[in-house]
C-alpha cells in the first residue's frame, strides 16, 4: 500500500487509544474481580453506549453519502448507502433494545416468549431451538469479517472483476492498519477469557467500521478503489 493508504490519522490514533483503554481496563477488572468487569460490559454500560454511538455514527456517515449519490445521480452508490444506512441503523437500536429500557417501556408478549433475555430486540431471539445470535450475529458474521478485512481488500487487487464492483457500489475498503487492529483488539479481548467479552468484541467491530468509513483505502497498491 501507498503511503497515504497506511498513514494513521488523529481520528484513528484517538479511537484506537479509546478502544484500547477499555479493552485494558477490561482486563484489570477482570483480574480483580468478575463483577467489577461486568459493570464495564453490562447492559446500559460504558462497553454498550459506545458502541451504539459508533454505530449510529456510522449510519449517519452513509445519510450523507446517499444524499452525495442522489447529487451524483450515481445510483450504484445509492443503493449501497442506502443499505448500509438501514443496516446501521438496525445495529445501533439492537444494540440499546431499541431504547427500550432508557424509554423504560415494557416487553411484549412475543418478546418475553421468545427472547431469551426478555428484551425487544432480534439478536437474542431462541426460535425453534434456533439461537439467532449464534447462528447469524456470531457465526455468520465471522464469515463476513473474514472475507471483509482479509479477502476483499486482496481480491480487490487481484481481480479487475471485483475491483470495478468495489468502485461501482463505493465500497469503503479496510487500510492495512485498520485490518491489523481489528485482529489484534480482538486477540486481546479473547484473552481476557471471561464472560461477556462479546460486549467488547462488538466495541471493537463497531469503532473500526466508524474510522474505515471516514477514511477508506482509495487505492491498493497503485490501484485506484475508489472514483
């Protein structure tokens, strides 16, 4: 990668100290005691309000890219905003049960049935013995992450095929120090081997998404990604 494709900016260099101060503090926690860690990664914590926030920020980063599509009139790129908008947006209300308990509004019926954790939100729903939040937000996004931080931005190199889809949809491409901190935060919460961490797995997910937004790879090494 170019140099302007590696360099680390305030933002990141901000975020990543964030990030990682909590994930250390996680851990110190963690070794005096199992309940002060779960002050840190509990619902309507630290660990769960950031992440929502990383979230939303990111959601309303892709607003502004739909509304930059729509003056483009590039329609590839808006349906890609568009999408990634919705989907953000999903993440950040699941991620605080769609403010259910800062509104302080009851559960409903389906909810208390099905949800295991009596909350309103999706990911915690058990249906036919079928654990949504293992199967979809736990092994399925493995998968994506995967192919997301260590094949796209490879096959984006390799394949003209892929690269001109990546530059078609404006697709905001992982920088090498992005990928490296991904995998490293995440090597370290695991670590910290304690109940919970998942609470930081998703921190990390999160505030990495937000900084990749805001400054993606445009080019791989001397191949342009982005218009």
């Amino acid at each position: 990668m170019k140099k302007e494709n590696s360099l680390v900016t305030l933002l990141d260099i901000v975020v990543y100290s964030l990030v990682f101060g909590i994930i250390i503090a996680g851990k110190m926690l963690g070794l005096r005691s199992y309940d002060l860690f779960f002050e840190l990664v509990q619902e309507d914590g630290l660990a769960e309000y950031l992440t929502a926030f990383f979230l939303f920020a990111v959601a309303v980063v892709f607003a502004f890219r739909a509304v930059r599509s729509i003056k483009m009139k590039n329609r590839y790129h808006l349906i890609f905003n568009i999408l990634m908008f919705l989907a953000f947006v999903f993440g950040a209300g699941e991620e605080i049960s769609w403010g259910q308990r800062l509104l302080n509004t009851e559960t409903g019926e389906f909810f208390q049935q099905y949800n295991y954790q009596g909350e309103t939100n999706l990911h915690n729903l058990e249906v036919g013995g079928v654990n949504l939040n293992k199967l979809i937000f736990s092994q399925l996004m493995l998968v994506a992450l995967v192919f997301y931080f260590m094949l796209l931005p490879v096959l984006t190199l390799k394949s003209d095929f892929i690269r001109k889809l990546v530059i078609r949809f404006d697709v905001p491409v992982p920088k090498l120090h992005h990928a490296t901190i991904f995998i490293f935060q995440n090597i370290f919460i695991l670590w910290i081997n304690l109940l919970k961490v998942d609470e930081l797995h998703e921190l990390s997910l999160a505030s990495i998404m937000f900084l990749i937004l805001m400054a993606p790879a445009t080019e791989i090494k001397g191949k342009a990604v982005r218009e």
